[in-house]
C-alpha cells in the first residue's frame, strides 16, 4: 500500500473541481493541492512561460512532498507542457485534456460538439488534436472565453455579470447548435449555472472531473500506487502562491465545505524567476 500522497496542480482554484471528483472517488488518498493564484491567469500567456511555471510546481511536489502521481489540473498547463512534464517527473503524470474529450465523445448525440477553454488552451489546437484522434466525425467548434477563469477567482461565478459575459462569448456555439458542450478549463465547473442558462438546457455540459479521476484511480490501481484503505480518510494540504486566507475563503466557497490546511508558498523558495 502506498500511502504517499497525490499532488494536483492549476493556475489557481478552478483545479479543485478536480481535486474535489477525485478526493470522491479515492477518499482514502491524501492530495496536496498547489493553486498558482498569485500568477492566474495562464491562459493569455506564452505557452513557455505557462510550461516553466508547470515544471517548478510539478517540480516542488515530487521534491518537496514526495508525491506518488501528478495531476495537471489545468487544461492550459496540460496543452503548454504535459509530454514535457511526463520526461522530467520521476512518477506519473495525467491531464485533463484526453480525459474530457473522451467524456464528450461518449455522451454526444450529434456529433456537434463544442469545446469552450481560454485563450492559450484552444489557440493550442490540443483539443483539436486529440479530437481528431478520438473520433474525427466530430463537428468541432471551439471557443475561447477570455474572462471566464477571473470570474471564478474573484467570488463572482454565479452573478449577472457571469451571465451577461457567458452571453457574449457562448452565441457562436448556441448558432453552430452544438449538442454538447465540453469544459475544457477546469475553472468552468464552477460556472455551470451562468453557462447551462445561456446555452439553455438541451445541451449537455461535460467536464473532465469524473474522467479524470477515474483516470487516477486506474493508474494507481494498475502502478502498484493505491493507498487504499476504506477505514481512513486522506489528508489534504493546499499550497498557494497568493493569500492563504483568501485561498480558503475562495476554496470553500466553491468547494461548499471548509477549507483548512492552507500554506503560502513564496516564489523565492521555488527559485522561481517572476
Ligand atoms: N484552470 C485553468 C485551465 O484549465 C485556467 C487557466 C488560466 O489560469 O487561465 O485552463
């Protein structure tokens, strides 16, 4: 059994709907969280930039916390720097992307499929590419949503100003009458409602939360990793690089129970170049 803990990774909170689907599945496993909020947003910055940043903090928690497998819980991270990080890490690594378009082929009906992310994750082309791989007759439309992810981290996912902005950014998808709509940012979960209510109910949200987890357990399971054990409950540590206080107010909002555990981590210590 190896109880050595997971570690999880976003440009800031929206990982935990991430963190929060596989702490579901695998209550037994500890996870330490890093939410880069002092460097949010990746997705309008250089994909190097963004694939540096995931190398120090994939980096840190394989030294620092002796992590058994890295989760890139951030769809940007994962296009800008995913085969980078499966080289240098000593341990697994999964994304997000894979596991979200796996997701959205099993439960599209058409075939029309939309893919909403920020800037840098579609201007990749990953999901592109790995929709192509998955099941090239898909009509794919894909949308950057520049503002989406700032909304979540400010505490304002569910107001007017959510709404009018999802209103704006989502018209080409609700023209293109896509059936299904993939959230490929991790922060999106958190939006769900302003976005369910613009594209209205017929088309079906899918995230790469549930995917994802099952992808972790999988490979736990399969790497001799599992820290199974239906008696214990699994420690949780969250580490930012912005304000702890503000990290577990914000955290507990979205995750809707309390958010203990929180430590700042200094960009010093990581011998990160701002
Ligand atoms: N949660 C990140 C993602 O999945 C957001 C990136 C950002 O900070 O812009 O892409």
């Amino acid at each position: 059994m190896d109880r050595r803990p997971i570690g999880i990774f976003d440009s800031g909170l929206g990982g935990l709907s991430i963190l929060a689907a596989v702490r579901d599945l695998l209550p037994w496993e500890s996870t330490v969280y890093f939410g880069d909020t002092a460097r949010y947003p990746y997705g309008s910055k250089n994909q190097d930039v963004v694939a540096e940043y995931a190398s120090e903090i994939a980096g840190h928690l394989v030294t620092a916390h002796d992590v058994k497998l890295v989760v890139v819980a951030c769809n940007t991270a994962a296009a800008a720097a995913l085969e980078r990080l499966s080289e240098e890490l000593p341990v697994p690594v999964i994304g997000v992307i894979d596991a979200g378009v796996r997701a959205a082929s099993i439960v599209s009906g058409s075939s029309r499929v939309g893919v909403i992310g920020t800037v840098g994750t579609i201007g990749s082309g990953a999901y592109q590419r790995a929709f192509l791989k998955v099941d090239p007759s898909v009509e794919l439309n894909c949308q950057a949503c520049p503002g989406f992810v700032e909304l979540v981290e400010t505490g304002e996912a569910d107001t007017e100003s959510a709404r009018v902005l999802a209103r704006i950014l989502l018209q080409p998808l609700i023209d293109a009458k896509v059936d299904t709509l993939l959230l490929g940012c991790t922060h999106y979960p958190f939006l769900a409602r302003a976005i369910q209510d613009v594209v209205g109910r017929d088309v079906i949200l899918v995230s790469s939360a549930e995917e994802t987890a099952f992808e972790v357990h999988h490979m736990l399971e399969g790497g001799g990793l599992s820290g199974r054990d239906e008696d214990l409950q699994g420690d949780e540590l969250y580490i930012t690089s912005g304000s702890a206080e503000d990290f577990a107010t914000f955290a507990s909002a979205l995750l809707k129970r309390p958010v203990v555990n929180v430590v700042h981590l200094d960009f010093s210590d990581l011998n990160v170049q701002e």
